[in-house]
C-alpha cells in the first residue's frame, strides 16, 4: 500500500525535527511537552487524543485510530525520553536537530523520536486515506524507557489496561538491514535477553601474610572464576536465532540450512555460526545470542595499606546476561557449578530480570516479511535477539507479542550514522521517509485483512 497523496514524506522529517528540539533528558523527562506537541498534530484529524502523566511532567500520549473493531487493535509504541548529551562533545548542538551532510542531527534522531514521527505520521496517512480499517491503531507514545519505564509503559499497562487488549505492538529494537554472503536480510527483533548480576565471594581464616596458604581466600576467588574460561557457559539455541541462522543459511543452499540445523541440535554453535556463512565479524556479534554468559567485571579483597595481610573475605562481581527461558535460580545454580564449592554465589541487589521471547509464526511477522521482500528487493528478514532492554518487557510478560522493526535502508558508502547513546547521534534524512513508507504499508495490509 502506498501512501495517500500529500505531503506526509516532508511532514515525517519536520515531525522527527521539532521532537528532537523538545529536550526530553530523562532525568527528569518532561515528556509531557512531546505528548502535547503529538496531541495537537494528530487532534485535528479526528484521532482520539489523550495524555496521562505519570507524575508532574512525566507525561504518556495514547492515541486511537477507529476501526471497525472486526481484528484486534494493533500499537505503535515508542518512548519520548532520551539520555543526556554533552553539547560540548557533540559536533552540532544536540538539541538543534540540524541538517549537515544528509543527516538529521541530535539526541533521540535514532533512538527513538524517528519512529514516534513515523508512527504519528503513519496514524495521519491513515486517516486520511479513507481505507476500511477492520481494527484500531493505537499509538503509545511514552515516558521514561531509559529509566527502566516505571513512568511510561509500566505505568500505562496498570492504569490504562485495555492497550493489552492489542493483537501485537510494533517496537524499537530490529529493522535494520545486514549482509551476509552478498545477501540482504533485514532484522526483526522477536527476542530480548535477560540480566542476572551476581556477587561471588570466598571465605577464609585472615592470617598474617608470612604465612600463605593453599586455601585463602584470595586463591579460592582467583581459582574459582579462571574455571568461567571465556564466560559463554551454556549454549542454547532459542527459536528466534534458530530461525535467523537458518534464514541466512539456507539463502546459500537448503544443504547448507540443514547443515545448520543439525549443528545447533549438537549444540556445535561456532561451527553452526561459520556454516552459515558468517564471517568473524558477524560470528563475534551472533555467538553471545546463543549462550548464557558470564563476565566477571569487578573483584575486591585485601587494602594496599595492608599488604602484609591475607584478607578474610574476595569478592567477584559477575555480569550475566541470561536466554529467554533461563531463570534466577539456574543461572546461579550454572555459574556455581562451573565456580565449584569453594565460593558463594549470590544475585547481586536483586538485579534480575528475565529474557523475552514473541512468537514469530505470528500473522504480523509474516506480513513484515512479505513488505520487506516487495519493497527491498526480495530481501529475507530474519528474527532477532538483542542484548538490552526495552519497553517490550512490561508488555510480553502480560502476553502482548512485540516485534521490533525500525526499517533502515543500508547506508551509501562513506557514510555512517551514530546511533543509540552515543555522542553525535544522527540519522541519514533518506531513512526517515523509507521508515514511513514501510511502516504505512505494514499497518494498513494489517488492518485491513484483520
Ligand atoms: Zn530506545
């Protein structure tokens, strides 16, 4: 479906710019500017409108679309909050949303007020296009992500319930386009990674340092974590890398996708990795998806003022990050059986949280796919897992599946965007549009097979 006439591939861009003038640092937020400034822009075109704050400044937009309520209503979702920026470490002030070089310059160009302009736009296209839409879109616009969403999805879900009511939610997250082998693939990110820190720690007897032994605790602590190796301690391949490495393999041959498949049922990851063509490039960023790890970020024992003591006590602090269908209790049960009995494993102030998987056999996934391969020239998508976190944690576990898709053509040769958090985050102006036009096409072949 192409967009109806008029100028929605300008609008998109102006949008993205005035939202990136919105400073939205979280903290403190002040999201509410953002969810007023949308309000106003989809208000006049009969789009039900409604802000709700978290607390003062801290405020969420949630706007509908009508259909005819035949399909469940589909959301749009993206937060409004960004991190800080120093505009002395940027190259353009990081609230000007500056035009230089074919980029749009600014905190949250990428991450993610592109998407709420696309999402925006895409609900004004709509209504304007007269399309018998069989459900609702439902736009949720929030506050706070970057904190953890305490403020914006998370508060959403307990007091304004009925957006659970959706099929699906479109989400940050996947949508970017890879090569492999000469080949496009375009990602969809069905899958999210859990966290679980801990805090090791080895007792022994302190005792004078003239007297050293086999068993204090300082040697306990280094012999237990050496035995973590490389940190990947369990490999699993969970159906979203699965299905991606069988994607990206069988574009080479079904031979070579059944290769694949038996290697991941050995759990022969690294050979399963190269027989799907990766290089070492694609192979060190795909094999921490298939693994539970563990990286050991701290260690503590002993004073300098004190060298001529054996301390009692050394610690190891541990960042694990854990599949989806890992929980607490077995991942500190598979880090102390690698760190054996000598040490104490423990979750780290509670820091927790579990991964996170959609289905993918989902009728959305499929019509993403169907999209991307029309409009990017029979490009394959493939799901994804992503290391971090998003708003989809609040909604998954309450059984909303949410697929991330920001669409983003491969960039031209010597150009490079700054995405995510970094300094001189920026994004190539041609993708804002690309995103519109996609993300219309996806919504409206949506709602109107229902
Ligand atoms: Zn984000």
């Amino acid at each position: 479906m192409e967009l109806p006439a008029g100028p929605y591939r300008q609008q998109v861009i102006d949008v993205l710019r005035d939202l990136v003038r919105i400073d939205t640092t979280n903290p403190p937020g002040n999201e509410t500017a953002c969810a007023r400034y949308l309000a106003d822009l989809l208000r006049p075109a009969g789009i039900e409108t409604r802000i709700l704050e978290a607390a003062p400044g801290r405020g969420n937009l949630v706007a509908r679309l009508r259909g005819s309520g035949e399909a469940r209503p589909i959301m749009l979702m993206g937060h409004t909050d960004v991190v800080a920026a120093n505009p002395e470490e940027w190259q353009y002030p990081p609230f000007g949303a500056e035009m230089h070089a074919g980029y749009i310059w600014g905190r949250g160009a990428t991450d993610m007020k592109q998407m709420v302009a696309v999402n925006a736009v895409t609900l004004l296209a709509l209504a304007a296009s007269g399309l018998p839409l069989k459900r609702d879109v439902i736009l949720a616009a929030t506050a706070d992500e970057e904190h953890g969403g305490r403020l914006g999805m998370g508060w959403l879900v307990r007091n304004l319930p009925e957006i659970l009511e959706a099929e699906c939610a479109i989400n940050e997250g996947g949508g970017g386009a890879t090569s492999v082998g000469g080949r496009l693939f375009y990602t969809c990110q069905t899958a999210e990674k859990g966290v679980c820190r801990l805090v090791v720690t080895a007792r022994a007897e302190g005792r004078h340092a003239s007297q050293p032994r086999r068993d204090i605790a300082t040697l306990k602590l280094a012999r237990a974590i050496s035995r973590l190796g490389d940190g990947y301690l369990q490999a699993h391949a969970i159906p979203t890398m699965r299905a991606a490495l069988h994607t990206v393999a069988a574009a080479q041959s079904s031979y070579a996708a059944q290769r694949v498949d038996a290697m991941l049922d050995e759990g022969r990851i690294d050979e399963a990795l190269a027989a799907a063509g990766l290089d070492a490039e694609g192979v060190r960023r795909m094999r921490p998806l298939f693994y539970d790890t563990a990286a050991v970020t701290g260690l503590a024992a002993g004073d300098p003022e004190s060298i001529n003591v054996i301390p009692a006590s050394a610690v190891a602090y541990i960042d694990g990050r854990i599949l989806p269908g890992q929980t607490r209790e077995g991942f500190v049960n598979l880090v102390q059986s690698h760190l054996g009995n000598d040490v104490q494993v423990e979750v780290f102030r509670n820091q927790y949280s579990t991964g996170l998987e959609s289905p993918f056999d989902a009728p959305i996934y499929s019509l993403i796919e169907e999209v991307v391969a029309e409009r990017c020239d029979g490009a394959a998508l493939i799901p994804w897992q992503c290391a971090g976190s998003t708003d989809a944690k609040h909604l998954i576990p309450r059984g909303l599946p949410v697929f991330g898709f920001i669409p983003s053509k491969p960039l031209p040769p010597r150009m490079s965007e700054a995405g995510a958090h970094a300094n001189n985050e920026r994004i190539w102006i041609e993708n804002v549009p690309f995103a519109l036009e996609m993300l219309y096409d996806i919504v409206a072949r949506f709602c109107l097979r229902g």
